[in-house]
C-alpha cells in the first residue's frame, strides 16, 4: 500500500469555524490530490498540486485553498466552513499527472461534519 | 463539465458474472479508469485502458471503446468479497470521476 495518511480522521466542527485537513505521504510522488465525495456525486476534484508551491483548481474548489511547502505534507483549509462542506474527504498521490498508466494512491480520507 | 454515466446499483448471485456499462462525454481523453471502493473505505486501482479493446486481469476485465464512449468493467465468479461499489473516471486533464455502481453479491 501506498504510504498515505489524513489528518484527522474525523471531524465535527461549527460553521464560521476555520478548518484544515492534512495530507501526508511518504512515497515522493510529485502530485498530490483533494476530493470531496458526496452521496449521488462521486469524487469531485477540489485542488491539487503538481510540486512544492504549485497548485491549481479543481471542479469545486470555491470555499477551499490549498497549501504544499513540502513535498510529502498538502493542506486544505476550509476558511470557513459552512454545511455544504460537510464531506468525506480524500487525498490521493499519483507520480504523473497528464499521461500515461500512472493510477492515483488513495489516503483513508477524513469525514468532515459541519453542524 | 464531463458528464460520466453508470448504473446506481447492481445485484448478482455469488459465482455468477456481473458487467458495469460507463458511458462517457468528455472534452478530450486521456485514459480511462476503473476503481473498487468498500463501504468506508478509500478507493483502491482496478483497471486502465487508453486503446480500444479489452484488458484482462485475473476475474476483472475492461473494456474501452472510444469510438462510442464507452467502457465496461467485467467481473467474473463473483465472490461476497466482491460486494463495492466500483467507480469509472476518464482522465482528461486530472480525473473525473462518475458517481458509482454499487454492486451487492447474494449468495
């Protein structure tokens, strides 16, 4: 398995509160990856990042930022979470972004409730 | 956005054969991918196709025809283990995934 762990595993915060999940991987892949999955909606794509301090958007990533300072650590941070931010989300790591075979390494995800 | 279709759910009897249809609308193509996901748990890598045909691994085979957009995911002798849903994604730039075939196997 892929060497992947989230931080933490389960959260139950207040809305207008801040939030950050935490992504760690000791694989040195050099893309890193956030979803959200929703019942009837499948993964979404949130952010990713394809280096240390590169990222980009993903399909809904309004309400979310992302950080990577480091190679193995990519944050997502909910400024302020609101009840549709309620989720399961996960991290994933691939070694390639745009070609080839390379499959994407999910991490255990973190099931985030906003109340 | 890519509109990715498959059924919502499916059931089969242990030891029988089950195929997951995905129909796929996307702006461009890039590879097409299968995963497994048990209740609960992350998804892990089934399957991979870029060219048309089909892909053998052991009871799981996938299927890709471009042409039609299409891609289906074969399961063979099916075991309770089996019980997931299983997820079609398309690579166009970074994955999008459709939303899942829960598949439950009775004995």
């Amino acid at each position: 398995d892929a060497g992947i762990t989230q931080s933490p595993r389960h959260k139950v915060t207040e809305t207008g509160t801040p939030v950050t999940l935490r992504c760690h991987q000791t694989e040195n892949h050099r893309y890193m990856y956030w979803y959200r999955q929703d019942p009837g909606h499948g993964l979404r794509l949130i952010h990713y990042s394809y280096g240390v301090k590169d990222t980009d958007k993903g399909e809904v990533s309004d309400g979310y930022s992302v950080s990577r300072s480091k190679t193995e650590d990519f944050l997502l941070t909910l400024e302020s979470a609101t009840s549709s931010q309620t989720s399961v989300y996960f991290c994933a790591i691939s070694e390639a972004g745009t070609s080839g075979d390379y499959e994407q390494y999910f991490g255990p995800g973190t099931r985030l409730t906003v109340t | 956005g890519q509109n990715i279709d498959q059924p919502t759910e499916m059931t089969a009897t242990e030891g029988a054969i089950v195929q997951i249809n995905c129909t796929y609308q996307t702006s461009g193509f890039n590879g097409l991918f299968w995963y497994q996901q048990h209740a609960g748990e992350a998804p892990t890598f089934l399957s991979y196709n870029v060219l048309d045909g089909l892909e053998e691994k052991g009871r799981f085979s996938s299927f890709l025809s471009r042409s039609k957009g299409y891609s289906y995911l074969l399961l063979k002798e099916l075991q309770m283990k089996d019980s997931a849903s299983y997820l079609c994604a398309v690579r166009v730039i970074e994955l999008s995934f459709g939303a899942g075939t829960t598949v439950t196997v009775r004995a």
